[in-house]
C-alpha cells in the first residue's frame, strides 16, 4: 500500500469514526480519491479494498441500512461491541515483553503489528515488572502470517522447501497446525505431492507461500506436532541407562532426576537409545555411558570416527569448488497495513498519556526518532474531511515532547487478529523457562489469549521437544524433585538482583571447564532461548558484561564469599583446549567453516550462518562468524559424524582430543572417570 493509500485510508477511519455513522454517498464526496475516481465502478472497487483493509487493521467497521431509506447505505465504527483484549495492567506488561520475542525488522505483518495494537490500548505498563520479565527469543520470519492464515481458512499453500540433505524443492502443502518450539516455527500438515503427514522446519521455506485452492485432505480430529518430532525416538530401543557425570557438571540433567550436585553416577529408568546417544555426546566432556554395553560400544564408534575425521588435513579443495547458496528468496518490507498499525498505535498512544517524550515514542514502537516524525507528518495532513479541510489532526513534537489533538477517532484499541494472536501466544511462551515469580501472570495472559483467539483454534502454537534439541529421557521431568527448589532459588535471586538493580554472587559451572568458580555479577536481564535462560550481567572478574545459563549456576553464595577464577582448561580430558584462539568471551577469534550432511544441518541454523556453499553430493559448507567455541565443539560432537570443522586446525585438534577420550572411555574394559 503506497504512502498515498495509507493517507486515504487514515482520512476514511477518521471520517467515519468522529460521527455516529456516515451516508455512503456523502463519504463518496468527501474523500479526495473516491470523488476524483476515473468512474463510479473504479471508487467502488477502491472502497471495497479499503473495507477489507480497515476490518484487517482491527476496527470494527460496520455497513448498515438506514431504517427509513433501504437504499441508503451507513457506515460506522463501533466502539465497545466485541471489544478488544481485556487484560490487567500487569498482563498487558506480560504481554509486552512478550511482545518483544522476535525482530520487527524481519518478522512477518502479524509479527510486526502485536506491539504497535498492544500499545493502542492505551494501558501503562509496570516499568519494574517489565524489567523483570524475561526477554523471549523467537524465529522472525515473513512466511508466518500466511502459513497461519492458511490454517484458520483451511488453503493449501505452495513454497520452495531447503530439504534436510540441502536440497531445495517445491512442496504443496494443507496446513493443520503452526506450532513454535524452542523458539523455532514449525509446520504439520498434509503435503499433497506425498500424499501423507509431513513436517517442515518454517525457517527451511524460502519463498513466500502462494494459495493453490481450498485443502482437501481430510483432517484428523487431534493433530500434534510433539508426535511428529517423537517418532524417531519413540521408535528407537528402549533400556534402563547409568551414566557416569562429573560433579557439578550437567546440572540440567541432575535437576530432571532429583539426583545430588556432586553424584558421580546417575540411572535413567527408561530411555530411548537415540536420546542416550545424544545426551552423551552434547556432554562428551563430563558424562559417559556405563551400561547397556551394546549402546557403550556403539557410543566407542562413533567417538572414533569423529576423532579420524579431524585428524587428517580437510578437504579444503572441495569448499572452493562448492557454488554459494543464495538467501531466501522472501523480500521482507513493511506493509500498508503495518504502517497505519504504528499511525494509529502513535495517536492512540498519545492521546491517552497527554504529552509523551519523542524518545519514548520512538523505544516503544521500536523506531526511530527520525520514523517517528515521518508518521506524525502523516498524521499532520490527515482528519475527518466530512467537515471540511481546517478539520485536520493537530500534531506537534518541536519541543522534544509529542502531543496529538483533534485526533479522538484514533483513541481506540485496534483488534488481534488469529494470526497476530498466535504470534503473541508463540512470543508469551518463550517467558515460561523463566518466568518465576510471573508465572501466574504469564497463565492468566495465556488463558485471555486463548479466549480471545476463540476456543479450540487450531493454529495456535503448541510445545514439543525439539529433535535438535539435547534429548531429556523419560522418567526425568518431575517437578517436584529437590532440583525445582534450587533452580527456584536461583531464578527468584536473579529476578530480585534484576528488579534492586544490584549485585549477586553466584557458584558458576562452566562448560568447558571442570569444577566450579565464584564470581560477583550485576544481573541486568533475563534471555530466554529456547528452553534454556541466560542472564546477562556485568561480571566483576571478566571486566565486560557476559552470559551466564541460569541452569549452570549452582548456588547463590553470600556477598562476602571469596570470589575464584575457572581452572584452567587445558586438563587430561581436554589438553588441547587452551591452544584454541578465543576472545576473552569464549569466542574463537575470526570465522569457522564447516562441512555438514543431513543430520548437521541444524548446527548452521543453530548458529546462524553467515554464508553457505553446496556441493553436488548433499554436502553442505557453512561460515561461522565467531561461534561461541566451547557450543561449537559440543554441537559437532552432538552431531555423531554429521558435521566437520575445516578451519581454525586448533578447534579440529580439539575435536580430535575429547573425541578420542571419549572412545577410550567407552571402549570394553575401559574404567570411567
């Protein structure tokens, strides 16, 4: 919709909603565009799109017969009647930092439009309740809003689909479900050309999904995403396990099972080989597998072949031959609609606050100053043209201070669509690894949510385990075991450090590292990714601000405790480790190449590559900018072979060290520990 589209539509929203209702005809008259219209069908055409467009914003626009006269036709906006969301001012402030879960500068519409309707409502948000509430991460990506409206009008849709192996290839596809987990949007549907159930990764679709028709396939009365992310494990041999751990190292792992800090074994009571499998490698440094001895020798193997395929010079030859990859083919810009969403979200926001300081403006709708004025300029020429052009919005902002006037119509809470609801619903269930304290608030805004959308919708995102996620065995998510009460302990000690806005000393264990260190921290917020938290805070010892998962702090110690660096990293299990060029955050200094197949490929994702490359065969070669180093080794070991390090040599030759510990840990006769 172009700058002048946007312009009329503001006029024809103020026209009707500063009356009771408007005659069709006198509204014909009034509005520049419709009277200077090449015929009376083109103005006809140009309403009915405006209509659509007003209904889609989330005003209730209303079409009636006047009583007296069937040919005349009204229109108004009504006010009050199915209203808006009606939540508390502590919910809205949930909802707010919900809000903030994906970047608006890549999201899709229904993304981009929750905060500036959120902000039409006018509610004052709890300033010291915002800044305790986690920050969520989620996918932003454009091919959202169209996949969940496909599922709520049941459309069949086509796109262009990355394959698992690298591959890309056009699917047709009946949305059921548009489900977010671990802050990454997923797809569970029919896809036509297979006839049968598929999932698919939404960020994999790189091109914008086209409506091919109406669905046809038959739905099935219950559909989950969590059994179509199962079905290799719930597939795989089941089997009691026992692990050897280091003390205070998987810590997430001891809190599922209820075990001691410092246990030196753990027993899985039943487990899938394939999550085993993966539990072991994604923690190769400090768990290794004691029992079934069949799962121990596979582990040997794969162990094995990680340390040969490191040891050896790379194929770098084959990285210069591979032809580079292309980014989706998915143009991402602000719509009409997005941008009378923050016009109207601006005014409203204004209205009800009397003056707001233009920098406020800006941070809230997450814009710049520079935008900010660019839409009070819009505003400026814009007004109820029923009664004449000196009838316009008054705006100014030349003191550094906004005020809108004249402007009443704009002073109305813009309505969530399905879509937009369901982004929220997706955004507000990233706070849950940390919500704490505002967990009943995070619940209540669900259910409000929930209500709003309409019971039983079947877009909204539900939860399930990720397959590239480190598996959790059965047997170990009881609540209610001692390690609730510490990571309780932990989380509501960041949350008041957070809220006082002063210090905290915590027992860290650190990934790659044994053991455990003390350090003093200003905690300045809570991340969420996925179903792990971070706290980022100011760290006395490292002089910079760092990251710290909430899962690997052990205790809350007292101010006075005696603080102590990590131990070194170069130890017996893991001698190579100090050689690797890193920044004093753990970062390796400069880019890392990969060479992944099919099982990898989430290691790109995960990390968010800066380039790719394929060679015909399925290999796949990724740039990384300056991966977390420890996070890099432990997902390349995860990947059991599926994903190689070309460069820096000294992050292969740490590869190669653990990977051969591990063999030797896990070959028969070996003793662990």
């Amino acid at each position: 919709m172009a700058a002048r589209g946007v312009e009329r539509l503001l006029n024809v929203i103020m026209t009707i909603g500063s009356r009771s209702r408007i005659d069709r005809a006198q509204l014909f008259d009034v509005i520049p565009d419709y009277a200077n219209a090449e015929s009376a069908d083109a103005a006809e055409k140009m309403f009915e799109r405006d209509k659509t467009a007003i209904l889609e914003l989330g005003l209730p626009l209303v079409s009636e017969r006047d009583p007296w006269d069937e040919s005349r036709v009204l229109y108004r906006i009504a006010g009050g009647e199915g209203g808006a969301l009606d939540v508390t001012p502590e919910e809205y402030t949930v909802l707010l930092a919900a809000s903030r879960a994906w970047d608006d500068a890549a999201a899709g519409g229904a993304a981009r439009r929750v905060r500036a309707k959120l902000l039409s409502l006018g509610i004052e948000a709890d300033p010291d309740l915002l800044r305790r509430t986690p920050r969520g991460a989620l996918e932003s990506l454009p091919v959202l809003t169209p996949l969940l409206e496909a599922v709520t009008q049941r459309r069949r849709v086509v796109f262009s689909y990355r394959t698992a192996d690298g591959r890309l290839a056009e699917r047709t596809v009946e949305p059921w479900v548009v489900a977010v987990h671990e802050g990454r949007w997923y797809l569970w549907g029919h896809d036509a050309d297979r006839d049968a159930p598929r999932l698919f990764r939404a960020s994999r679709i790189e091109t914008y999904p086209r409506v091919k028709g109406r669905a046809s396939a038959e739905r099935p009365a219950r559909t989950s995403i969590e059994e179509a992310l199962h079905r290799s494990d719930s597939a795989s041999e089941q089997s009691a396990a026992r692990l050897a751990v280091e003390p205070f190292k998987a810590l997430a792992l001891r809190d599922r099972l209820g075990a001691p800090l410092d246990a030196p074994e753990l027993v899985l009571s039943e487990a899938a080989r394939t999550q085993v499998r993966r539990l072991v490698l994604a923690e190769s440094r400090w768990i290794a597998l004691l029992e079934p001895a069949p799962w121990r020798r596979e582990l040997a193997g794969i162990f094995t072949q990680i340390a040969r395929s490191h040891e050896d010079a790379p194929d770098l030859a084959a990285l210069e031959r591979a032809s580079v990859r292309s980014g989706p083919r998915i143009r991402v810009s602000a719509s009409g609609t997005d941008h009378l969403s923050r016009l109207i979200g601006e005014a409203s926001y204004v209205l009800s606050r009397g003056e707001v300081e233009l920098e406020q403006v800006a941070e809230e709708f997450a814009v710049s100053t520079e935008q900010v004025i660019e839409d009070l300029q819009v505003l400026f020429v814009c007004g109820d043209l029923g009664t004449g052009w000196e009838d316009l919005i008054e705006a100014e902002w030349d003191s550094g201070l906004v005020r809108v006037r004249n402007a009443d119509a704009l002073r109305r809470p813009l309505q969530l669509s399905v879509p937009e609801t369901t982004a929220l619903l997706a955004g507000l269930a990233t706070l849950d690894p940390a919500a704490g304290s505002e967990a009943a608030l995070v619940e209540s805004s669900r259910r409000k949510l929930s209500a709003h959308l309409g019971e039983g919708d079947e877009s909204t995102g539900e939860t399930a385990d990720a397959p590239d996620a480190p598996a959790v065995p059965a047997g170990a998510q009881d609540p209610s075991v001692p390690g609730s009460d510490r990571r309780t302990a932990v989380l509501d000690a960041v949350q008041d450090a957070i809220g006082a806005q002063g210090p905290l000393v915590i027992r860290y264990s650190p990934p790659a590292a044994p053991g455990t260190t003390v350090r003093r921290i200003h905690p300045l917020e809570l991340l969420t990714v996925g179903s792990r938290t971070y706290v980022r805070a100011a760290c006395e010892l490292a002089g910079e601000e760092r990251r710290f998962r909430l899962d690997r702090i052990v205790e809350i110690l007292d101010e006075d405790a005696p603080l102590s660096r990590p131990r070194a990293e170069s130890t017996a299990r893991d001698p190579a480790s100090s050689a690797v060029p890193a920044t004093r955050s753990g970062r390796v200094d400069g880019h890392v190449w990969l060479r992944v197949e099919a099982g990898g490929l989430w290691i790109a994702e995960a990390f968010e590559a800066e380039e790719i490359r394929d060679l015909e065969g399925g290999s796949v070669f990724a740039r990384l900018g300056s991966p977390v180093r420890a996070a890099l080794v432990d997902a390349v070991i995860e990947a059991a072979g599926a994903a190689e390090v070309l460069s820096p040599r000294e992050v292969r030759d740490e590869i190669v060290t653990i990977s051969w510990g591990g063999a030797e840990r896990h070959a028969d006769g070996q003793s662990v520990g």
